[in-house]
C-alpha cells in the first residue's frame, strides 16, 4: 500500500512550494495529500482498475495531481518534485517543520545566515546569531530555541498508529521474500524457517504510545541464518545499513526510524522474545527473582545457576511458567506490578477486542468527517457493533464544520430513517464544545435529546492550570454531559496535555458518574496508559473510542486499545462492552 508514502510526498512538495512562494497550490497539495492518507483503500488498486480517472474521483486530486501521482505509481518517482527539490536547499522541508519557523524565515535563515540544516539552526541559536538579524531579536531566538528542543523530542519517537503499520508491512515483505528464495533455492514448498515465529517485539509488542525504534525476531539456524540478514537488508523501504552480522543487523527505513532484526535459534526463541520485548525495567526484575530461584536468565534462556543447564527457554510461556510466575502478557511488562500480581496469581483478565460492542465517538459529512452518515453506519455495523455514537461537531467548532441546531435535527431525522434498515442501535450524539467558562455548546432543551454528550475542549491550550481545571470541572457537573474525550488535549510529537490539575479532574468525573474517553485516533492516544491508571484509582469508567472522521478510522480502536490493556483495564471498567440493555446505568438519557 503506497496511500502513505504518496502522501509523505505531497506534503513534502507543499513544503518546497511555500518555500519558494508558491502561493496557492501548497494548500491544495496538503488537502490531496490528507485524503489519500484517509482514503479507505489502495491507491494503488484503484490506478489498476480504473487508471487516472479513478484517482481524479478522490475528494481533492485533479488532473495535475493524478498525473504526478500516476508518474510515481509507474516510476517511482515524479520528475517535476524532483525538480523542484532541487532547486530547493536540502534540508528546508525539515527546517519548515520546527514550528514557528515558516518559509518566510527559513528562506531569510538561508540567504542570511547559511541554515541549511535543523543543525545549522541549532548552531546558530547557539552562538545568539539570530537574535542579531533585523526583525528576529531575542525573544524570537529563544522561540526557535524552544520550538527546536520540541522538534528534537517528537522526532526521536515515533506514534504507535504510524509505527504499527510500517513493521506489520515490513515484516510482511520480508515474510514473502523468504518464502520466495527459499522456494526457487530449495525446490521446495516449506521453508526450513519458522515464518511465523517473524515478529515484533520491543515497546511496539507491548503497545506503547511512542516507539524509539522497531525491533524484530525471527528464528533460524546454521545458513538460514544468512538468508534472513541478506533479506532483511536489502528489503526496499530500507534506505541505510546501519550494521550486518550473525545475530543482528540493523537498518534506518526511508520513512525516518531505525529497524533492529535479531536471529536466534529454537532452543533460545522464547527467551530472546522475552528479553527483547522488555521493558528494560521489567526484564531487570526478571533477572533478580530468577537469581533468587538459583537460576540465570539471558536472552539465550534460563539456566540452572549451578549445573548451568538450560532449563527453559523455547517459549515464553515456559519461562515464566519455570520461574513461578503466572505468563504476563506484553502490554503489563513494564514493571508495574504485574511481576508481583503474577506471583500471587491476581493478573487482572485484561479487555479483549472481542469484548467491544459499540463506538461512542465518530465523525461524519454533516461536520469534518470524510464519509456520509450512511456510509459509516454500515462500516460499523459490518464490524458487528450492537450501537455507535453519531457525534459530529457542535455550532462553535468553525474549522470543524461545527453543526448549527437545524442540522444537527436533520441529522437526527436521517438517524431515525437509518434506524429502520439497520440492526444496530444508532444513537443521537454530540462532540460538543466545552466553552471558555466551561458551558456547552448548545443550550439544555438540545442536549437533553441528546443520547450521548460527549464534551471536547479544542482551545485555550495555554490557560493556566486553574483556568483550565475549573472549566473542566464545570463542564463535569453540568448533568448533560456523559464523556469527557480526550481529556489531556495532547496531540503526540505536536502538543503537550494542557496545564489541568487531574486529580480534581478525575474525582469530580467520578463523584459525577462521568465517563473518560480513551482516544484511540493515531495522533492522540488520549487518556494514555498512565492517566488511565490514575483515573482507575477514582473508580473511574472508561469507553474506548475512535473518533473516526473516515471509514478506515474505525479501525484504530486497536491503538485505544492498547492503551486500555497497558491500564490494567478489565472488560468490567469499559463501558463500550456492555450490551446496549446495560448502558442506561451510565447514559440516563438513553431511549430504549
Ligand atoms: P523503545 O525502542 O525506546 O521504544 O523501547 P524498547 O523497549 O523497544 O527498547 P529497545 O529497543 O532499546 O530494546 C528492546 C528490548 O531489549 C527492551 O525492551 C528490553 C531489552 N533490553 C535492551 N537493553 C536492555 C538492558 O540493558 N537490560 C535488559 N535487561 N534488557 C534490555
Ligand atoms: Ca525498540
Ligand atoms: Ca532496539
């Protein structure tokens, strides 16, 4: 699927273009590239069946657009971006990304001071160069200072939801081109290679929100070995060799993060998918209660301390089984007291996919979703949902399309015609607004017909703690709101979490019966793994929500969770499990 890569390029191209002054067409660049990476299917499919005309069809792609984009589907590359690449300084688009920054002043950075790099910048603020250049001055120097540090940070994690993908794709390449050289080198159908031992491990196995490089384990002996490095190495989305050897290699992808590839024998499999699947902290634990037992752990396998006999270490299962403790699965290990938990056998029975029933967030063409309500009520259903929650945006919500009271009723008339021709339970719903002073965005005879009021704050990122807590707070105790979405307001590698006292916040959600979103959209991930577990404290109640505003989206309830199961969260403390008969003991308003 080449959806993301195509629009990494488009965006890219925007950034030349408004570096060069190009006025108009950047704007118009981003749209395409957005609905591409929105865009529920292939692109590359829709190009072989239908040809330029098909890509022309997608909201935002004209001609000149579907050209460029069929040029790269043919060739790989387009040579009017490369072009215009290079007469562009290498290193701007990365330099445009620091915020604040904007063409306007790269350009002058460049022409004046010779920045040509996120590195060169770093020199000059260094050295107090800009603050000595006419219109920038001190203030705007120690802007760029901050806005790089944040770059910096962001960059050197990347989200789960992008993150994800690109190793399921990788490993899926790297899968196939085994299969295919094993096949035609030994004339034969099954590969002496375990595939399915080819997985991921590291923070990306045990779901965490930021990934610091993706990790891999494959299982091999003898010359397989070899086979699986060469492979790996030469995989197309790899742009540089970082190392080569025996048991590991590692690589930095075209798409920006590092990928490490370890190759262990049968014997040793289990016990390298334990160590290198960590975390750190957890595996350090590991180590001392196996010390404690006479044994000795590596990543190798478990070891009798005394005879040096190797005890386990073929599956994970065994090893945890041999060290006394109940298996714990990927997203508890990190030292939170799972390992204790699993000594006394009370590992909470974490939430499964399975449990979901429903969806209480999700956007459609009434405000900035991409797809009509229909459309996405039968996605949802197709997901085998009993109920969703329509909850486009409230009057305020200008960018967003935020909906004024009439439509909001014609949305409402058409859920009812819907309700007919579905099984499922479609429920009138509302992303609304909580204002400044901490009231809803529609006046209380409109929220009262609302089903579900999920409340959202979209402004005043940089109020002060208390501003912040207490328009919270006052929206908790208005009795029409039911959720609180994305309660932190953070956005990943791009926003902090709003100042908010939560503690305040998460007992009066609780004293309130209120509900907190865990929002499971790529770029938020919010309530994240540690605020769920505070909130869990207040005997707090969860929904995992996805906030669609695509059909795709539907399917990045897998980030939430994630992030759900790193909470400890059980089916119980998740509301979106309950059949719809239950869900009047949360939702008072709800018609049967
Ligand atoms: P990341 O990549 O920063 O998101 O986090 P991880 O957890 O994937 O860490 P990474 O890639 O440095 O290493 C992968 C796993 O290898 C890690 O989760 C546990 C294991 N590991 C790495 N270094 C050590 C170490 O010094 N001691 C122990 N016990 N395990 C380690
Ligand atoms: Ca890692
Ligand atoms: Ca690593």
């Amino acid at each position: 699927m080449k959806n993301r890569e195509i629009a990494e390029l488009l965006y890219e191209t925007a950034d030349i273009m408004e570096f060069q002054q190009i006025e108009w067409k950047p704007r118009a660049y981003r749209r395409a590239a957005q609905n591409i990476e929105n865009l529920g299917e292939d692109i590359e499919k829709v190009y072989e069946r239908k040809e330029k005309k098909g890509l022309t069809e997608i909201p935002g792609i004209g001609e000149a657009i579907a050209d460029h984009i069929a040029e790269y589907l043919e060739t790989g590359k387009v040579k009017k971006f490369e072009d215009l690449k290079g007469k562009a300084p290498s290193g701007t688009t990365e330099l445009m990304e620091i915020r604040g920054l904007g063409a306007k002043k790269t350009k002058r950075l460049a022409d004046e001071l010779k920045i040509k790099t996120v590195s060169d910048l770093k020199a000059a603020v260094n050295a107090h160069r800009i603050r000595r250049l006419e219109g920038f001055g001190e203030r705007s120097e120690e802007n760029i200072a901050r806005a790089l540090r944040n770059y910096e940070k962001s960059h050197s994690r990347m989200a789960l939801g992008k993150a994800l993908p690109l190793a399921e794709e990788i490993i899926f390449v790297l899968k196939t081109s085994l299969k295919t050289s094993l096949k035609t080198e030994l004339g034969s159908k099954t590969p002496k290679i375990d595939l399915s031992k080819l997985i991921y491990t590291g923070s990306l196995r045990r779901l965490k929100e930021t990934i610091g490089d993706i990790d891999i384990l494959a299982e091999a002996e003898g010359e397989q070995v070899g086979k699986v490095m060469d492979a790996f190495v030469s995989l197309p989305a790899v742009g540089q060799v970082v190392s080569k050897g025996n048991t590991r290699s590692s690589v930095i992808l075209k798409e920006g993060p590092e990928v490490d590839l370890r190759v262990v024998p049968p014997e040793s499999y289990g016990a390298a998918l334990q160590y290198f699947t960590g975390s750190k902290e957890h595996n350090i634990e590991l180590r001392n209660i196996a010390q404690r037992e006479g044994y000795k752990l590596s990543e190798y396998g478990l070891y009798e301390k005394a005879s040096g006999k190797h005890v386990a270490g073929k599956s994970e299962e065994e090893v945890y089984r041999k060290l006394g403790l109940e298996y714990i699965v990927p997203e508890l290990r990190e030292n939170r007291g799972e390992i204790k938990a699993a000594i006394k056998k009370t590992l909470p029975k974490l939430i499964d996919a399975g449990d979901l029933r429903g969806d209480f967030h999700l956007h459609t063409d009434y405000s900035e979703g991409r797809a009509s309500l229909e459309t996405m009520v039968k996605k949802a259903e197709t997901i085998g949902y009993e109920y969703i929650a329509v909850t486009d945006h409230s009057r305020s919500q200008r960018i967003a399309h935020g909906m004024e009271i009439d439509t909001l009723k014609a949305q409402w008339d058409e859920i009812e015609k819907l309700s007919k021709r579905f099984r499922m339970k479609i429920l009138r719903g509302s992303e609304v607004e909580i204002l400044k002073d901490g009231s809803l965005d529609y006046p209380d005879e409109v929220l009262k017909k609302l089903d579900i009021v999920v409340g959202a704050v979209h402004s005043g990122f940089s109020s002060t703690e208390r501003e912040m807590t207490g328009r919270i707070v006052t929206a908790l105790e208005n009795r029409h709101l039911d959720i609180l979405a994305h309660p932190s307001g953070k956005l990943l590698g791009k926003r902090e979490a709003y100042a908010a006292d939560f503690g305040t916040v998460f007992e009066t959600a609780a004293a309130n019966g209120k509900v907190m979103e865990i929002n499971s959209q790529p770029s938020r991930l919010d309530l994240n793994d540690e605020l769920i577990l505070r909130a869990k404290e207040y005997g707090l109640k969860f929904c995992i929500s996805t906030d669609s505003h695509s059909v795709s989206d539907l399917a990045s309830m897998r980030y939430g969770l994630g992030q759900a199961r790193r909470g400890w969260l059980e089916k119980e403390d998740v509301v979106n499990t309950y059949p719809y008969s239950r869900l009047k003991e949360v939702f008072k308003k709800l018609r049967d």
